[in-house]
C-alpha cells in the first residue's frame, strides 16, 4: 500500500453502443408513442428520491459523469437493432437516427441531496427523454449509493488513509465504478487497476495471505522467505501482511526481514483493536516506530469508527462499501413532472409527489452552516431567505444534446463533496440512524 | 408484458481485454513471485464461502458461464500494459504474453451450494492462477448473491409468471448480469434488453405511469388516449398499467378501449393483495375473465409469498432481486490450498479452513432428497455412504486453458437447478431464516 500512482489518462476504454441498456418498455413506449404524436411532445423528467435509506442523514450523488459518457453513447447501430426486430419498422427507423438532443441539468457530483431533491433534471421530446430512464437510474442509483456510503466511512476514520479494496465483492464491472464513487467520496486509493486506467485513481496494494502461503515447503511454512521476496521487489516501504500465520512472529520476522525502516504491516483478522495495539507495542519495542499499521476485514463505518482510539494508520474497506453497507440502491426514480409546459403527477397512492419541473436553493447562515433545502417550481420566483445566503443546487450538463464545456473533473467534485460535508449541522455526520441533517421545503406549482 | 421474443444471438458484444478488472496486489505479487521462483510452482486454489448469508438454507452458483468468457479475454495488450507503469520490465514482458494455460473445474452453474462447498477449483502455475482472484470473486459473488435470492422467490411465486425489471437499481453492467442469474434461476423474463441481446433472455414490458401522463392535456389526464395508442401500437394483448390515477376507472377505461379480450392489467402501488382482489371482481363483472393481472413494486420472496392467495397472475420483480434481497454478495473467498502438492492453509484466526485441495459429493435417498453434502481431499478415496446415492458435484471446466467441449448451456443450467431445487428437504425451501438445508461433512487430508 506504501507505494503508489496516478495514472493521468483518464480515458474510458472503447466500448460498444449503451443503447441496450435500459428497459424493454421505453421502446414500446416510444413506439406507441410516435403513432400518436405523443412522441414530439416537450417534456420534463426529473431523478429524485423519496427518501433517504433508513436513518441515513444525507446523500451524495454520484455517477453523474460516467452518465454523461454513457448518453453520448447511446446509439443504436445495426448490431442493437438487430436485436430489436419485435419493433415496427417506423420505430426502428427512428431509433437508427436516434441522438439526445435535449438538455440535462442537475446536482453536480459530490453535491450532497435530501428526500425530493431534484438531483437530474432531462428536458427533451417524449419519446427522446424516456428512453434515457434506465441508464441514469442504474448508473446515479448505484454510485450514489456507493458514495453515500463511503463518505461516511470517511467521516468516521477522521483523516486517517483509506484504502477501496471491494471489487470482488461486487460485479466486475460495478467495481470500476464503485472504486471511482469511494475516490469521489474521499478514500484515498483503490486496489481496483481498471478504475485506474478509467478515471485515473490512484492504486494500492501489495500481497494476499496466497503470497505468504505459496512459500511454504515440505518443511512447513516460511513466511520470512515471503516477506524477503517481497521486499526485493516493492522495497522496504511496502506493506507486509502479517496475520498468515501467528501475528506476533508475523510482526518480528517482518522487522527481522525489513529491518525497522519497514513501510507498514497489515492486520486482516481477528479483533483488529487489541491487535493494531499489540502490534504497534511491538514494533515501537522493535525500533519500527515509523512503521504504519493498516487494518482490513469486514470494515463498516461503525468498525472504523470504534478504532478511532486504535493506533491504526489506515484502513482498507471491501464489502461494506462497494455494497452501499446496508443500502446497495439509492432508490432514486426517473418521474415525468411536465408535458408541454402542463405539470402531472401520478396520483393513486402515497407515492404522489408534486408535478412540474423543480428548482432547488440551499440555504446557509453567515458561519457556513447549512439551514434548509427549498425546492420551488423552475421559472418561480425562489423564496426569500432572510439573514441566509441561498446557493443554487443545479448546474447545466447537456445543451442541445452536447455536454456544456468546463463541468466538474472527479477531483473538483471530490473537493466539493469535502467542503460540503462540513457545512453540515454537526449531527449531520452522526453515524447512528437519524433524520435527514437539514429539512426540505418544498413549494408547490399548485399556487401558481 | 404478454408479447416476448427470444433472440437466439447469445452473442457477447466486442469488448476489450478485462485483464484490468483485477487488483493491483496481484500483479505485485505476480512481480515478487517471478523474482524468486514461486511464480513456477503448481498452485491449487479454491472458491468457497465460509458460510451462507444468515439465516440462508441454501445458495445457487451463478456466474460460472460469464466467467469461463472473461477468463478467454483476460489478456494483457499494448493498452493494458502502458497503464502498469509502475511494474518492472521482466513482470510487464510476462504479462505480455500472460493467457491462463491451467485447469478449471467447479460446481455448475445452477448446482446449490453451502458452507465450504469447493464450488470453483482452479490449477496452475502460482502466477497464472493468483492472477485470476479478483475476477473469479467478481462475477460468482455477484451472480450468486441474485441468484440465490432469484430462486427463493420463485419458489415463492410457486409457478407463477415472475418477470425481472430491476436494471434501473444496479449498475448498468451488473444489471445485464443480474437478469441472466435471475433467469438462472427460474424466472421467466427480464426488461434489460442487453440480457436478451448477450444471453438470449426473453424479454417483457409493455408502458411506464410516464407514457399515461405523457396524454394529459390542457384539460387534465387523458388515460384512454394512452391506453388506445398503447393498444393501437402492441395490439389487444398487451398490458395496461391501470394505477396512475384511480385504479378502479383505469380498469374500466381499460376494458372500455380494449374490450374484454385485453391481455393483462399492471397495479404498480398500494396494497396489492387488496387492489388484485377489487380488479379481479372488476375484471370479471366486465366481462374481462381471461385478462391477467400483474402486480409489482417493491416486491421480495415474502410479498410474493404472501399473495399467493390473491388473484395475481405474474410479479414484477426489481429492487430486491438485483441486490440478494438482503445479501448483495455471496462472499465467497479465493484461497491457496496446495503449493507443489503441499497443503496450505491461514491458521492465524477463526477464518480457518482445511488445506489441501477438496472434492465434493452430495448424497441422496432413493426418494432423491438429499441427506448431506461430503468434502473429501482431492486424490483420496470418497467416503462410502451406505443405502445412499453419492454425485459428485464438480465438472471439468477448462483444460490446458482452453474451455472443455459441451458445457451446460444457460438453459441447461436453468433446468439443473430446478430439479436439484426439489432434491431439498421440504425445510430446505423455507423463506424463514435457519440452518443450512443439509449439513455439510468435512473429512480433512490430515488423517492422510
């Protein structure tokens, strides 16, 4: 984990049309949709979560890059429609010519959302803007998701390094994406080396218990012999893991082999409180003070939180994260608000939410804390906010279909989430189940 | 919903080398290992999990068909490698020309599974296997977690339509993925037309609320204009979503556009043992007694079971299919446990687990209910089991690197687990939380 590096091509690898992506019924849709008309109709959909996951104080948005990416390659070539010859000829024909070329507005990455938030705003035709549903769910539900999670990770390791090490608990490909929301969201590296040829994050990582285990000979183990292997290659600076077989010989011969300038061990075991302190007697004992003690296994926000007394140097976190640690789906939904300038709403059922395309402010007093989210109907008047500055939450993404210039790189956004989390009222980090940290207020079209 | 297709390309699409959908440890230790030899040495390393998601009896390996692909694509090219440039020359010259050379064998895919169950064996050189750890967890943890979940809710379902439309709460990739070990696992469609395009998975899906809102006009909603130009483009035999506004004047607008002969109604929200029961009689009295009813929405293994006396024709099934219901990964693990023929095993904690490497035989009565599942060293003799029928549980799966003839088709597979799902004590199909379905006896290489 000690040594480690930025790769600056932050290039996507080739890839095929996203246009298979979505759902079976946004073609039916489209094509019900262009016998009738209804297809040219200007519309607004908007991306939003009724609520936060149970107890969750905030959410970070996340992905909104990698959709942007996405939509640029939502095409439909040969090989898709191929693949689509349950659609009427018509319907193929306009899939053929099929470009977005609305627009798209919404919370910029790393921008914190609340219950209702308005967080993508898809302007465009019907039959245009519906199809793009599922792709922006999948990809803002996952790494929101992802991201929501991590930034409370970061909270409770307090500064401390973290290390993203759950690609093989997840998808291969969710993986990449994970590493890049827990990156977005604060942790310093990832183990994942897709993620770092995709979005330039940097890499970490150094050895597996295989590597301790592949040394072992007739004669039994011989963990000395792993650890000098590795050396010889990563450089007294790397990271030993210390827990194949006892710690507290892993942790002599480690210094035995490494000498006291050894760069860090690594505790993948057992109670990694008693041992991270145990460990670090030892090698202050031994002369290694300099030497920094990475836990890993099974972490969570609240495992990382009770180490904080702990002398742990940093943390490498799997399942927790890349699972969302109790919420893999942000839950977000894609909603049609308004129809050739006509607000509507399903009305059946306690899902209802208020028609019309919305606008949001958050409000903050003088000190930079955060007071209340305002959502109001986009073209009103915002609210006055007396005694508080009010920032507004959405920024332009896509105009005439093509993304506008200057939008937020992952390290601007990562920067932005850092500073967003401090406005927060100081219950708002709090890692136990809660109410969202600030209230919305949401004032209806219905007014008008 | 009611008209589906099955293409029959079961085509991947192009795709780059997933050689980079790993962790960086592996290529360190891949660097460490060339340097002093243990690259060479013959390796065994297994898949397993310790133990099943709690209160689990039983789960499905999934994934092993999308793995056996991506293993073929794992290569190292000219792209790759310029992202890797902090390995040394001699490691990067191996990577180079890196393709998997050894054997691969596991339990099929749609076989059950259970605690230490050796459900992937691979063999090679330490270098060749080590490499593949990341990749192997990705893809069985992911489909397997779906999958095990998928299959609790057919059984649920207890032999009613059940269709997948999750997509839109996982990552984009990970939903193709997630329909493909849903279908695995019994169900009968997906909405994600990338499933059906790579995996020739039938599709389903007919409107969204947003296609009924999209007819609203200056004078307010307008569902049977959705409806007739739903009917107009997908014929009679389609399915009308009918909860938007008033559930009981969208069954009578659907009936009153389409007339009696209407293929199915969709009730996305509200209590939907109630609603089905309201549209059944609705149904009937107008006449409509061959028209389905599909309910979806927050759908689980016990909100399917607990409908099972309503009039429900078919679930929709999203959310909590794509994340396992609770258990969003598998968990499996990928250990080394035989180096040069010697076995190895982590003893520094409770993870603990015999060396050595492992062959499996389930046992059965005559009635073919299964009794127990055996783990025996590989090489040695399997344990006799009198009055019982004993088969083994893993197949060849790669030979010399390349993929052995005739493995299980997806549909193969699909019918395996439906069979092999019947073999289970009837405690086994509970949706309640407890033990595994059959215990599972470990005889260990010790005695050897």
């Amino acid at each position: 984990m000690s040594s480690e590096d930025t790769n600056p091509r932050a290039r996507r690898p080739d890839r095929g049309a996203t246009a298979l992506l979505t759902d079976r019924y946004e073609l039916t849709m489209v094509a019900a949709a262009l016998q009738d008309g209804t297809a040219d109709r200007e519309c607004t959909f908007e991306v939003f979560g009724r609520r936060l996951p149970d107890g969750r104080r905030y959410g970070v948005v996340a992905g909104t890059g990698r959709l942007l990416d996405l939509v640029a390659d939502f095409r439909f070539g040969d090989d898709e429609l191929a693949t689509l010859d349950w659609l009427d000829g018509d319907t193929v024909d306009w899939l053929r010519d099929y470009r977005f070329s609305g627009s798209i507005d919404g919370y910029r990455e790393g921008e914190l959302y609340f219950p209702g938030s308005p967080v993508l705003t898809v302007r465009g035709t019907f039959a245009e803007a519906v199809l793009l549903e599922t792709l922006a769910l999948s990809v803002l539900n996952h790494d929101s998701a992802v991201a929501s999670a991590a930034a409370r990770m970061v909270s409770a390791a307090a500064g401390r390094r973290m290390i993203e090490m759950g690609s093989r608990r997840t998808h291969e490909e969710a993986a990449v994406a994970a590493a890049r929301a827990a990156y977005l969201a604060g942790l310093d590296a990832t183990s994942n080396l897709e993620a770092a040829r995709r979005h330039a994050i940097p890499t970490a990582g150094t050895s597996a218990h295989a590597f301790t285990l592949a040394h072992a000979s007739a004669d039994g183990p011989d963990e000395r012999a792993a650890f000098a292997a590795q050396i010889a290659t990563l450089g007294v600076g790397t990271t030993l893991l210390v827990d194949t077989y006892d710690i507290t010989q892993g942790v002599a011969n480690a210094i035995e082999v490494a000498g006291p300038g050894l760069g860090a061990v690594r505790i993948d075991s057992g109670d990694l409180g008693v041992l991270a302190r145990q460990v670090r007697d030892q090698l202050d004992a031994l002369g290694a003070t300099e030497t920094k003690i990475v836990v890993s296994g099974d972490l969570d926000e609240y495992a990382i939180a009770a180490l904080r007394a702990e002398p742990v140097d940093s943390y490498g976190v799997g399942t927790s994260l890349v699972t969302g640690s109790g919420a893999p789906t942000a839950g977000m939904v894609y909603k049609l608000v308004e129809i050739d300038g006509i607000p509507v709403t399903k009305r059946s059922s306690h899902k209802e939410s208020p028609g019309g395309a919305k606008s949001a402010i958050r409000t903050a007093r003088r000190s930079g804390t955060v007071v209340e989210e305002v959502i109001f109907p986009t073209g009103g008047t915002p609210p006055e906010t007396p005694g508080l500055s009010a920032t507004p939450l959405q920024i332009p993404m896509i105009r005439d279909g093509e993304p506008v210039d200057d939008l937020p790189t992952l390290p601007e956004s990562r920067e932005h989430l850092a500073r967003a989390l401090v406005t927060l009222p100081w219950e708002g980090l709090g890692l136990s189940r809660g109410e969202p940290a600030i209230p919305t207020r949401t004032i209806t079209g219905r007014d008008r």
